[in-house]
C-alpha cells in the first residue's frame, strides 16, 4: 500500500498469521453504535448505516493492514460521515491501530477515532454537543469565503516515554501552516483535513496529510522543511478537523 509506506518510510512486512478465532472478529458498526448510544444519541439504523439527528449518517470499516513488525497487528478503523451541511458528500478519516492481536488493534484504532475523528463529526455535522466540548472551533477567513474549522485533540503515541516533541512542532508550526495554505487556496464548502506524522530514533519518517481525502503535496513538501525535534524511539501524531463554510450575511 503505498499510503502505508509514505507513513512509515518503509515496505510493510508481510501480516503474521491470525491466531483468533472467527468468534473474536469485531463488527465496527456495532462497536459505533455502542459508543453513540452511551454518548446519550438516538439512532437510526438502514444495514451498516447509522442514521443520527441532524441527517447525519455514519458508515464504519476496518481495515486490516501489513504489518511493519513481526509479531503485531495493524489494522485502519475508518469513519464515513455525509450530511447536508457536507453538501451530503462523504467525509472520510482514518486512525491505526496495532496490538499483538488483532482485537487489541482493532481496539486501539477505535480509541482514537473516539477521541478523535468522532467528536469533530459529532460536534460539527449533527445537533450533538459534548459536555464540555471536544472539539475546538475556530474561523478561518480567505477573500471569498469563511469557514467554521472544528478540530480534534493530536493524538500522540511515543514508545520512549511522554516528550510530545512531534506533536509540539506541529502545534507550533505545522498547524499554523496548515491554516495559512488554506486560506490562501481553497474553495469555498466544506473540506476535510487529516494529518498523520511519524518519527523514529530521531528522524521523521512519515508525512501524510490529506485535503478532501486526497494527497495535499504543497503541505508535505512544506512540512518536510520544518525544524523537526522528534525524541527517540518511536513517536506518532494525528489530527482531523473539518471546515464548514459559515453562511454569507451578505
């Protein structure tokens, strides 16, 4: 796959094989349905299709994907949201998740679409609002539009201990880029913006960061010239947030 090795820098091994019984094979959808129902959200269901207030609906996959150690599993939870304020266009993120099982990555994977992904398209696309809020919200202004721009915690994973200094630079310099470039080129309507970085024993090795799903090259190339300070080991960060266009008072 080659989005998994922009990430990583590196081919992915082959998957070890599954030791879990078909018994152990979660249904994404039932995992989201759950987690809406103890969100206090009535629901509506057509197949895998969740239906919520606000004609908001919700689709949920999981991805199994190769793995790049021996021994684990690493598998993609993917959320699909569409509303009309998304002008009913689907709006995708997706969070990795690894774990010496299969089940313990799925698990890790949903964690982060929870804190995550999730909060961003509740708060944003349905009449759900979070006590306190999860999701930040700010204006971004550009010379022919304005957009409402909720976004999400940066989810970090470090393997040698809590330095944050991938996710530091980032808030410092990344994001601030991010919002720049936006205003600087984008249409008006609603757009999506998923980050994905990576580091290892002090260099990053993965930059990965999508507009509307697709590859945003000028914003990797812009990135890969950031004063990086990744810490040893292992470090990752990732961020979702959707832009809603704020409508015109003209």
């Amino acid at each position: 796959m080659d989005w998994l090795k922009r990430l990583t820098g590196r081919a992915p091994k082959a998957k070890p094989e599954r030791t879990e019984s078909p018994g152990q094979v979660v249904d994404p959808t039932e995992m989201l349905a759950d987690a809406l129902v103890q969100h206090g959200i009535e629901l509506g269901r057509t197949g895998d299709i969740l239906f919520l207030p606000g004609d908001l609906g919700l689709r949920a996959f999981i991805h199994d994907l190769p793995s790049t150690n021996e021994g684990t599993f690493l598998v993609a939870f993917e959320l699909v949201a569409a509303s009309p304020l998304t002008a009913n266009k689907p709006i995708y993120s997706s969070m990795f998740g690894h774990g010496d099982s299969r089940e313990k990555a799925v698990a890790n994977s949903f964690v982060k679409t929870m804190i995550g992904p999730l909060h961003v398209v509740l708060e944003s696309l349905s009449n759900h609002v979070c006590d306190p809020p999860q999701a930040l919200l700010e204006t971004w202004t550009s010379a022919t539009a304005s957009w409402n721009v909720f976004e999400g915690q940066v989810i970090t994973e470090e393997s040698e201990g809590p330095t944050h200094s991938l996710t530091r630079i980032y808030r410092e310099y990344g994001w601030p880029a991010l919002r720049r470039m936006f205003e600087a080129t984008q249409s008006r309507g609603p757009h999506a913006i998923s980050v994905t970085l990576a580091s290892f024993n002090g260099e990053v090795s993965g930059i990965d960061i999508l507009l509307d799903n697709e590859p945003w090259l000028e914003a990797v190339e812009h990135f890969r010239t950031l004063p990086w300070q990744s810490g040893p080991g292992y470090e990752s960060a990732r961020h979702f947030a959707l832009a809603l266009e704020k409508a015109s008072t003209a």
